[in-house]
C-alpha cells in the first residue's frame, strides 16, 4: 500500500510526500501514477500528529457522569461504583469511542492505563491508532487477582498483537501498591524493557503520606530507593515534585505526563513545566482520562499547558509555544520509543492534514502559534497513522456504529451502578 499527498504545505513549503507500508519513504515532487492512493493536499497543511502519553481510555463511557467535587467524594461514590459494573463489552466500545474522537484531534497514540484489557486490544486493533496497553496493578482493589490474571493473559500472547501496540507494566501508585508488587513491575520492566507507568506525586495528600510512611521520603525518592525510576517509566501528573525531586527524575531519564486539564479540575496542583524544562526533566503531554478532562484534545491540553505555565510563572513568559507544541509531538513519539512525530524521510508515516482555509488558522504568521493558541479539533481533515488512512476529509469508517454502541453502553452501566 502506497500514498501521495500531493502538494501539500510542510514547513511552509508546497511539496509532495510519499508513503510505502508504514514509512515516510520521500518527500519532493513525485509522479502520482506510482501510487495506490493520492491525496490532493492542495487545501492542506501537513503536521505530525499527537501522542498522548497518559489516559483511561475506556473512561468515556463516564464522561459527564460526576463533576465537580471533592476527589474522594468523586472516586468513592461516583466513579468506583460505576466501575465496579463495567464489563469487557463496555471496555471495547469505550475505547472505540475514544479512539474515534483522538482520530478527529488528530492524535494517532495513547499510553492507557485500566483494566478488562482485552476489549482495549481489540479496540485498539480495530481503530487503526497506536497504543502501549498497562498491564494494570492495583494492591488495594477487591479485583487485584483479576488484574494480575488479565496481565498475564495479556503478556502471554504478546507476539500475537499488531506491531502497533507496546505492552507496559502500569502499576496504579504508591498509595495503591506495595512495595513488593513495585520492586517486581522495576525487574520486569527492566529484563523485558518494557515502559513503566505509573501516577506519581498527583496530590498533596499521596506527598504528605509518603513523607510520613516511608521516613520522610517524597513519592519520587521512595520511588528511586525501589528501583522504579528510568527512561522506561512514565510518571504521570507529577505535580507535587521538590528541587531534588526534579534532580533524580532528570537523572533517570524518566518521562514526566503533563495533565493540567485534569490537575485543575481536580486542584491537584501543577507540574512545574518551566522549572523541569530548565532543569533537563523529559516532559511529554497527556489527557488523563475522560471523566476529569472531559475530552481527549490535545490542542485544549496544550492552551491550558501553556497558560497555566504562565501562571505558575507570575510571568507570560511561561513555557514558549515551541516547547508547548514539542511535548505534544515528538517529545511524546520518542520517549513511546516511536520513530515519528517529525514529517522525514524514514519515520513512521503518522501524519495529520489540516484544513489550510480553517478560519483558526488565518493568518499564518506563525503555524505553531495557531496551533498552541487558536486551533482545535475541527481543523483536522485526515488523519494518517502507520501509512493508513483513518480518516479522510472528516470522514471515519464505522463512526455510527460505534456512538450508537458507546451510548448503550454508558445507559446500561448507569443504570446497573444506580442499582
Ligand atoms: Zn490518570
């Protein structure tokens, strides 16, 4: 399978690129007759497209469902409940839903963390998107043996999966899993170089009883002393870090989740972007899950980054729209050890067209400031992950089929959460 996108703008220029298999294999004039499928890129401006490096996202079934309140409150009588009822039918179409909306946002990978895996494969084969799956560990939980099965389920038959999906080991966080289960998911992180993810340091609360059970260690030093820290570990929302903190987290290499939509609907706090920046910390950006965003846009991810990095600064000049759009992109591709996220010459083809004639995108004086600060989602016309079309001008295959199914799914499971 081959595609020309034939004059399109790349980098402010007018040009043609090709794809053969999964590869950006040229870019310059081409012949079109070379090619199973040309795009007519006229009315297009090509960009790498997005990877989220952190989301739920079978969670859409929950959007809306609980808003604004008290996290415990939220987590104890709302979400919990809701998901102790969901089973894998619900997990597949709640992916498939979410799925559906990062393709419209142009995002092409998520690093997920949940649990009935199964219906998240399937979503994922089916969707066309990349994803790395966590092999999900939580100690407190009624089903903790049901997780640990799934997992090895899941790694069993890990040769079987499209060459689109990573297997992580994610266990949930400190506060949920002990010492022993955070040693073994290190070793086996390490011997298999698999990525690790896991929540760090998301509230003050998680800080201060860190602190206080393991001899005045922060969550990223307890962390450090047990071996979980290295360029394979995503820590999400690492909000509550000190100097040191940021000093041992530049040092491992770890990659560090940006989720302010979530941080501030929740009042988490912030991840210090400027300071981590500054200090050498990898930073990538994600959506957290879709019951405390309440999407998966990574352009409203990005506006909120940049402004909230303002505020935490007492300065507009927080983070630059570089830097913004860079952890959105290939900062997020590479640490995911994914060969993508910049538009060249021998990296995977994921690739996002633009509608040049969008009203948010006029004038261009500066394409990354469009896209930091005026665009969203309805700018994106075609979507192209691994060298395949997954929408085009707008239009994605089975998109009915899978609304239809996610509201059934999310009616069944209120109802059986009401009792
Ligand atoms: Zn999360």
């Amino acid at each position: 399978m081959s595609i020309l996108i034939k004059q399109v703008e790349l980098n402010g220029k007018r040009t043609d690129i090709a794809i053969e298999g999964n590869l950006i294999t040229d870019i310059g004039p081409l012949d079109d007759a070379c090619f199973d499928t040309v795009i007519d890129g006229s009315y297009s401006i090509a960009v790498p497209a997005f990877y989220n490096c952190h989301t739920h996202s079978p969670m859409t079934l929950l959007r809306g469902y609980a808003d604004d309140m008290e996290l415990m409150d939220w987590l104890n009588n709302h979400i919990w409940p809701a998901e102790a009822k969901l089973q894998e039918e619900d997990i597949y179409w709640g992916t498939r839903l979410a799925c559906m909306e990062m393709i419209h946002s142009g995002t092409v990978y998520f690093n997920d963390m949940y649990f009935l895996l199964s219906g998240t494969v399937r979503a994922v084969e089916e969707s066309g998107l990349r994803a790395t799956i966590g092999m999900f560990l939580n100690d407190a939980a009624p089903n903790r043996d049901m997780f640990i099965q799934e997992g090895k389920e899941l790694w069993n038959r890990r040769d079987t999966l499209s060459k689109r999906i990573q297997l992580s080991i994610a266990p949930h966080a400190i506060y949920t899993c002990n010492e022993k289960t955070l040693r073994e998911c290190a070793e086996m992180s390490e011997k298999y170089g698999i990525q690790l993810h896991i929540h760090v340091s998301e509230t003050m609360f998680e800080f201060n009883q860190c602190k206080e059970q393991h001899g005045g260690m922060t969550p990223v030093e307890y962390l450090d002393t047990l071996g979980v820290l290295s360029e394979r570990t995503f820590a999400a929302h690492s909000v509550h870090v000190r100097d040191h903190d940021m000093e041992i987290l530049a040092a491992r290499g770890v990659h560090c989740v940006f989720n302010p939509v979530s941080n501030l609907k929740l009042m988490s706090g912030l991840l210090p972007l400027r300071k981590m920046l500054d200090k050498g910390v990898s930073v990538t950006l994600g959506t957290d899950g879709t019951s405390s965003n309440n999407n998966l846009s990574m352009f409203d991810e990005m506006k909120v980054a940049s402004l909230v990095s303002k505020l935490a600064n007492n300065s507009p000049i927080g983070a630059q729209v570089d830097e913004i759009y860079k952890i959105a992109t290939q900062a997020g591709a590479e640490a995911s050890g994914l060969n993508a996220g910049v538009i060249e010459k021998g990296r995977l083809a994921d690739i996002v067209l633009l509608d040049a004639n969008s009203p948010q995108l006029t004038p261009s004086h500066n394409l990354v400031s469009n896209l930091v600060y005026s665009a969203d989602t309805s700018c994106v016309k075609t979507v192209i992950c691994d060298g395949r079309i997954l929408m085009r001008d707008g239009f994605i295959e089975g998109e009915a089929e899978v609304i239809e199914n996610a509201r059934r799914c999310a009616k069944r499971l209120m109802a059986a959460a009401r009792g």
